[in-house]
C-alpha cells in the first residue's frame, strides 16, 4: 500500500503475477469491474 500525498493508492497482485489498481473498485462501486482474460 503507497500513500501519495493525500491520495492512496491500493494495489493487488493477481494470480498470474499482474499488479492491478483497486483504486476503481473504492471510487467506482457502481461499475462492477468485469476482467476478460
């Protein structure tokens, strides 16, 4: 987890090893977030 400034920014690492932002998943909850692999 980084913090810059005043925005933090979250980040997971998916399965196959990818760095994803969940930042649209706090600021966007009402798009649900489809991934297509």
């Amino acid at each position: 987890m980084t913090v810059n400034g005043e925005k933090m920014s979250v980040f997971q690492v998916e399965e196959d090893g990818t760095l994803s932002s969940l930042d649209d998943l706090f600021f966007e909850e009402e798009m649900p977030q489809v991934h297509a692999n």
